[in-house]
C-alpha cells in the first residue's frame, strides 16, 4: 500500500468515526421566536434557562424570530458543527397551514442530524380570537400536527404544548378561558406593551419549558 492509499484509508476512517461514533453532550436549539425568545431578550428565552440547569454543558440558542419550519431547516443544514449535539427542534408554528411542509422540514431536520439525540416539540397554539381554540380549524390543523409527530417520533417527542396547557391557575378566569380552549394560559404568556401576548411565553413560561426539556433528556440519559 502506498502512502497516498494509505492516507485516504486513515481519512475515511477518521469520517466513519467522526460522523458516526461521535457525540457531544452539548445542546442546540433550533426554532423561532419561540426559541429566540421574543418579545424578551435571549437571557430569558429558554435555552438559556436550560443551559442554566446544565452548567456543565454549552446551550446553543438557534432561534429566529418569524421563521418558517423551511428556514429553520435551510439553517440546520447548513450548520455542520452541532450535528451531533442533543438537538431540540420547535418548527413549524409560522407555516402550521401548510401541514405537509412542516411534516417534511421535521423530517429532513431528523435526517440531517448525526445523533439519534433529539427532541421533536409539538406546536404551540394561541389565544387569536377563537381560531386556535379547541374545535376551530387552526386548532385543528395544529392538532394533527402534532399527532403526526407524536407518531412519526414515540420517544422523541415532547408535547410542550399540552404541558403549558396543563399548568393554568384555576383562581384566574383568564386562564380557566384558556384551559377550556385548550390553550397555553395567558398568567404563562408574555405581558408587555400593557397587553398580554396572543402566543408568545413568558420568562417563567420559559423556565418551566427548560425544565421540562431537561427532565426529559435526563431521563433518556443524555
């Protein structure tokens, strides 16, 4: 064997290992605002909340405001440095009416990944007069989503959405409206400009988030 066979061998060896064998424990967030953590700063959204319960890891914040599930995956995979981190994915909230869309981004997202470390979040629906309340056709739309998800992804997926849903205050009207429209409570979501935001979480919404995502990869020993 010459050397130049030589080195080629020992190069596709390195790959091999590299793309196949290798992990880190870090942690990447792929989404929208919901991610980027707007209307707040980037220190309340929730990677940072996450990385805050793991200091000994680094907790990369991969949100941006506005993006459909497509950009989001476009981004991914052109990203070649976190493909093997333990990887949190919330696409599709910004083209949810376009379910198919957002089924193949999820998909190819999964794909492009060199783990089997990840998290499929389930899409979050939001106080828009009725049309996301349970029974509307948002509502509805979403719903299948997620339950697409659900069972493309059995122990990959999170259902943050019924989580939040979960923890309205039963003392608070607002949110006791909310529970019954089965969505996300308003006491959950962010409070600015003298209003309460239709979607977006709050600090502590976010906080609550981050501890469900790391009870989550701490139970799957990752």
């Amino acid at each position: 064997m010459n050397q130049r066979s030589f080195l080629f061998l020992l190069a596709l060896a390195c790959n091999v290992a590299t793309d196949v064998g290798f992990s880190t424990r870090n942690i990447t967030a792929w989404g929208d605002s919901l991610t980027d953590g707007q209307p707040f700063t980037r220190a309340e959204a929730y990677p940072a909340r996450l990385a805050a319960l793991f200091p000994d890891r680094i907790v990369l914040n991969q949100g941006v405001g506005g993006e459909t599930s497509s950009q989001i995956l476009a981004r991914l995979r052109a990203d070649t440095s976190h493909r093997h981190d333990v990887t949190v994915l919330w696409m599709g909230r910004n083209n949810y009416a376009d379910p198919a869309r957002v089924e193949s981004d999820v998909a190819a997202a999964v794909k492009s990944l060199r783990t089997d470390r990840f998290i499929v979040l389930s899409i979050l629906n939001g106080d828009f007069d009725g049309y996301e309340a349970k029974g509307a056709p948002g509502y509805e739309t979403i719903m299948a989503i997620n339950r697409l998800l659900a069972f493309k992804y059995p122990t990959h997926f999170l259902d943050i959405r019924g989580y939040l849903v979960s923890l309205y205050d039963p003392s608070d009207p607002e949110d006791v409206r909310n529970h019954q429209d089965d969505i996300p409570p308003s006491s959950l979501r962010a409070h600015w400009n003298g209003g309460i935001d239709f979607l977006h979480l709050s600090p502590e919404a976010n906080s609550k988030v981050a501890k469900r995502i790391a009870q989550f990869i701490t139970q799957k020993g990752w």
